[in-house]
C-alpha cells in the first residue's frame, strides 16, 4: 500500500521530469503534439512536450491575420525581433520576459516547478521563443504559436538552465488580441 501511494505521488513528476529536457532550435511549423493533463488520485499535472503549439484558426486572410498578429504581440508586451512575412513566421526569439507583462505575472505564464522556497521561476529570469507560424487554409488562417521558455536562476553562472512549459496563458493573450485586431475596421 504504501509503495503504491508513493509510485502515485512519483509518477507523474518523473514524467514532467522528462519532458523538461530543453530542446532548442527553431520552432517547428505544425502542430506536432498537445497539451495533456494527467490527473490521479493526488492532483492533475500538466505535462508539455517540447514541440507543443498552440493551434488558432482564423476566418480570414492571411494579410489581416498577420497585421493582427503584429498587433497581438505590441499588446501583450512581447517585443518581436523576428518577422518572415514569406515564410509565415513573426515573433520573438531569446525575449526576456519582465516579472510582470502587461499585469500578468510571468509565473501565470510559465510553470517552472517549485522549490522549497517556492515557484522556481521567483528565482530567475525566463527567456523564451514566443513564434506564431501563419498558414492559408481555404478562407481562413490558421496559426500556430510556439512557446519554449528557459529559465536561468539568479544564484549564479554555474546553475543550469531549466525548462519552463507555458503555461498556455500568453497564447491566450495572444488570440484573445489577434481577435479583437481583427474585428476592428
């Protein structure tokens, strides 16, 4: 009984253990895998994978969806430094998120475990790559957005980088903006 409930209470961190490996490179351009949420007898866990993208579709072109998208990121605050109007990519690569983005506090946006102390990322900062991949579907847009946060703790240079999942709430921001672009003439 006792090694059940033990395995119980391990499991799903030893899982959310390996999905924290941090993976790099450019962001992949389809929806690859999903957000999936574990729930036993002690709690739910959110597990991500690595390549998890947030999928939007849009009723409309892809010339309005991408100025909405333009628009989205100026207002939750993500400053963009990449824009590939041809390949369909607009977004933010290595953007140092601030403690607090547009009233949201960056542990709303990021899950990077906890500590004794508390939520791990209260003792660093996140860097992500906040990307969204527009692509022409009929009459519509989809859009893919990839989020890959890494967070570097204050306690020195020799700490190593830990993986932070989104926590799915900026790309909320970010449709909820992309909307609200949209409907405006």
């Amino acid at each position: 009984m006792r090694h059940a409930t033990l395995l119980a209470l391990t499991a799903p961190l030893l899982m959310l253990g390996t999905a924290c490996a941090s993976g790099g490179g450019a962001p992949p351009t389809t929806n690859n895998s999903d957000r999936i949420i574990m729930t036993n007898d002690v709690g739910t866990v959110l597990h991500q994978t690595l390549n998890a993208n947030a999928h939007m579709s849009f009723k409309a072109p892809v010339a309005s969806v991408w100025s909405a998208v333009q628009a989205a990121y100026m207002d939750v605050g993500v400053d963009a430094n990449t824009a590939d109007r041809a390949a369909g990519r607009y977004g933010a690569v290595n953007f140092t998120f601030p403690r607090r983005l547009k009233g949201v506090n960056v542990n709303q946006l990021f899950n990077c475990g906890s500590s004794m102390t508390g939520p791990q990322v209260d003792q660093g900062r996140v860097t992500a790559d906040v990307v969204s991949t527009l692509v022409a579907n009929g009459d519509a847009t989809d859009v893919n957005v990839y989020v890959d946060g890494v967070l570097r703790k204050n306690d020195g240079a020799s700490s190593d980088p830990m993986s932070c999942p989104s926590t799915g709430r900026l790309e909320e921001l970010l449709r909820a903006s992309i909307l609200k672009h949209l409907s405006t003439p």
